[in-house]
C-alpha cells in the first residue's frame, strides 16, 4: 500500500444520514448489505438526522463526540459512511476515532476488490482504486507535516509523499495501458461475432436481482450466483441455441447500483461497452423489492451514462417464486411487441416464455429464410458467403444452390437491390428465378 493506515479489523460502526434531499438520500437498507458484503460485522447502526452537513465532519460535533465514545466502548475497527466523504473529512473523523474511516465510494471499491477474479477485473479495480487513493494519500505523512517546505525547510514527508504521488501516476498509466488492450481484444472478439452475424444480448440490472441465476439457467452455466451485492463482476459470455431463430451470444455483466461511483464506471468502462454494444439488452428486475421502480431508474440513469439506453429492451421481471398468484407470462406492447416477461430463474418457470420474447424481438430484424440462386446469380451467392450469412447449401439439378441464410434485413434488402429485383416481392417469395 502507498501509505500508512490505521490496523483495521472487521467490527464496524455504520452511519446513516437521514433527511436529506430525496435525489441525494441513500438507502439505509442496502447499506446494511452492503457492509455485509464487505464481511464487516455491524455492532451499531446509528441514523443521524442531519439536514445541512457540515464541512469538517460532515455531522455534527456533538454526533461525533457521541460516536468517538461508541468507537471506543465496543472496541471498533472502523466506520463506515454510507455518503461520500471529502478527503478532509475522512483525515479529521480519523483524528478523533482513532480508527479507519470509509465513505460509500471506498466501501464499494472495497467489496468489487474482493469479487474481482479475471485479469481484466482486477485491473479496473485497482485503477479505480488509485484514482481514488490519489486525492487521499497525503493522510499518511499527517505526522510529518512540520516539515514545511521552502528553503531548508524540505523534509522527508514531501520528499516521500511526491515520490509516492509519481508511483501512483506510473501504476496509473500501466493500467490505463493494460486496459487498452483489453478493450481492442474485446474489440476484435465482437466484431468476429458481428462478422458471423451472431446477435448479442446482455443481462443488465440492479445487483442482486438475479441476472446471474438467471443466465446459469438459460445457458446451463455454473457462474457464480449469490445472495449478496455485486456477486457478479466480470463479464461472461455463453453461445445460446434459440428455436426457430438461431445461436445468440448471451453476456452476465456488473449489476448497478444507486448512486454507483463514478470511478468504477469510468474503470469498468470496457466491461460495460459488451452491454452499451448489444442488440438487446434483457433489463432484470426483482419483481418482490418494493423499491423496484427506484431501482429501474437507477438502472436506466447508468446506461445513458454509458450511451446504452437507446438500446432495445426487454423487462425480465424476476422472482416470480417470492410472488403469490402470477403466472409466468409475456406482456406486449400495442404493436404486439414482448415489452416484459415474468420469469422464476430458481425454478425455471417462465424461461420457455423469456427464449420465445427474445427470438420474437431479434428477427424483426433479421432475414431468415432458404434462397434458390441460379447460376447466374453467382455474384450474389458470394457476397452471402462473404457475410458470413449462409447456414447451409444444396445444389439443384439445374447446377443452382439452394442457401439457407440468415442476416440482418437491411443488408438483405441492400444485396437483392443491387441485382435489379424488387425486395419485398422477392422476400415473400423467397427465391430468384
């Protein structure tokens, strides 16, 4: 570590700051999980009314003096905020508990750090690690700080302190670096599946809404599932065989969560762009959460961050199991259209009902059907090829081919126009004579 922190240990304090402004409110529940998720064990759960937080503590003297008291009764190790805290803050509230101090943004970076199993994963956290450590290191050379500068007055606290300021600058570059990378292979890899004309879908939500019992289901994968935030860092992706339409790429990505660092979405940049890149995004949803609706717009607010939410999506209401009297259903728009699904990933109802929504929605755009090209038409068999359209072939007596395609329709009307024919006739009838 670049700096000197207090020993820490798991047993913690957590405050909440209550009566504040709704948009800027935290949820005193999903801080409990969250801290959970962390492995810290909760001794004390104080609920500050606070309305106009303060600069030094960001709470009052007074909650301060009372909590410092409460720090050392129950031998904590540290406190955890559930708001954001100014470097300051953390310095003086560190003063006077004589403990570790952590906001929601290092709680969170925290628990993605545990989680974190690829090579890629852990380099988005640990870069936004460092761009978070970076407006906090001078905390560890506060003993130090007599040492002013100026002539003759350079000491070792500077010395040290800009020497670890220009280490954390170079690990920063060789992640930014490394990551590049990471992102022109991932790159590479969708325009293969794009080439292939594979579509891609993606699971997005709220963490732990289910998204990755709902993908081991749909696939028979084994990905990790757990009762517990963020379960799910890094991206898989699964090849999934859909009736009457064709292989799909399946990807289970990060959940979101309210107020998600902003950090962690600039480092999971590259592991987001699998969703912001989808042709369908499957939106899951704890259908038993009471602040599902507030969880949706969450949702909806990080994929505009990330330029996803003109996407397609698909609602995939879950837990169906928790619910009493709904049926596994399709709901549709009033073109007809499946607009959401209700489903049960842990007893797999509905999952028949979700394949069929998904194929639905993909071959509005595509072109699926079997062509009979005569010899003539050579030309067009080969840009088919080319585009890596054609599913199989077989040869009439004629010497012609008989091609089963798939491709998206917009191309498949581009090809046919360029040979002089008409293509909503040739689409019904489905051959060229």
């Amino acid at each position: 570590m670049f700096f000197e922190r207090h020993g820490g240990g798991e047993r913690a304090i957590l405050v909440h700051l209550d009566g504040q402004d709704p948009e800027a409110r935290e949820d005193p529940q999903e801080f409990q999980e969250l801290a959970n998720s962390a492995g810290a064990e909760t001794v004390a759960f104080v609920s500050v009314p606070r309305h106009r937080p303060t600069a030094k503590y960001l709470i009052g003297s007074g909650k301060v003096e009372e909590l410092r008291d409460l720090v050392k009764a129950e031998h904590v190790d540290i406190v955890i905020f559930n708001h954001v805290l100014t470097p300051s803050q953390e310095r003086n509230l560190e003063r006077v508990f004589e403990c570790r101090v952590l906001d929601r943004t290092g709680l969170i970076l925290d628990i993605f750090a545990q989680r974190a199993r690829t090579h890629e994963g852990k380099l988005q956290v640990e870069l936004a690690q460092l761009d978070h450590m970076s407006t906090r290191l001078v905390r560890g050379w506060t003993h130090l700080e007599r040492q002013g500068g100026g002539i003759g007055m350079r000491g070792p606290g500077e010395t040290q302190l800009e020497t670890d300021r220009r280490l954390l600058r170079v690990r920063v570059r060789q992640l930014k670096s490394r990551l590049e990378k990471v992102r022109s292979q991932r790159d590479q890899a969708r325009r293969g599946r794009q080439r292939a004309d594979i579509p891609s879908v993606s699971l997005v939500g709220y963490t732990n809404a289910g998204k990755s019992t709902l993908f081991n289901a749909m696939t028979d994968s084994n990905v990790f599932a757990a009762n517990q935030l963020f379960a799910t860092l890094d991206p898989t992706l699964r090849r999934l065989e859909l009736d009457d339409f064709g292989p799909i790429v399946l990807a289970d990505t990060v959940g979101f969560i309210r107020h998600l660092p902003h950090k962690l979405v600039e480092a999971f940049r590259s592991t987001l762009e699998e969703s912001s890149n989808s042709d369908l995004l499957l939106h899951v949803i704890d259908s038993h959460e009471p602040e599902r609706m507030a969880q949706i717009e969450q949702v909806m607010a990080v994929l505009g961050e990330i330029g996803a939410d003109g996407l397609p999506i698909l609602e995939v209401y879950n837990k169906l199991d928790l619910l009493e009297g709904v049926e596994p259903q399709i709901q549709r728009d009033a073109d007809g259209k499946p607009q959401r699904v209700w489903v049960s990933a842990r007893d797999g109802r509905g999952l028949d009902l979700l394949k069929q929504a998904v194929a639905e929605l993909l071959g509005d755009d595509l072109f699926v059907g079997t062509l009979r090209l005569p010899q003539r038409f050579a030309r067009l068999r080969a840009q088919f090829f080319k585009l890596g359209a054609v599913q199989s072939e077989e040869h009439d007596e004629e010497g012609g081919s008989l091609l089963a395609v798939r491709l998206p329709r917009v191309e498949f009307n581009r090809l046919v126009s360029r040979e002089g024919m008409q293509p909503q006739e040739f689409i019904e009838q489905h051959t060229l004579q």
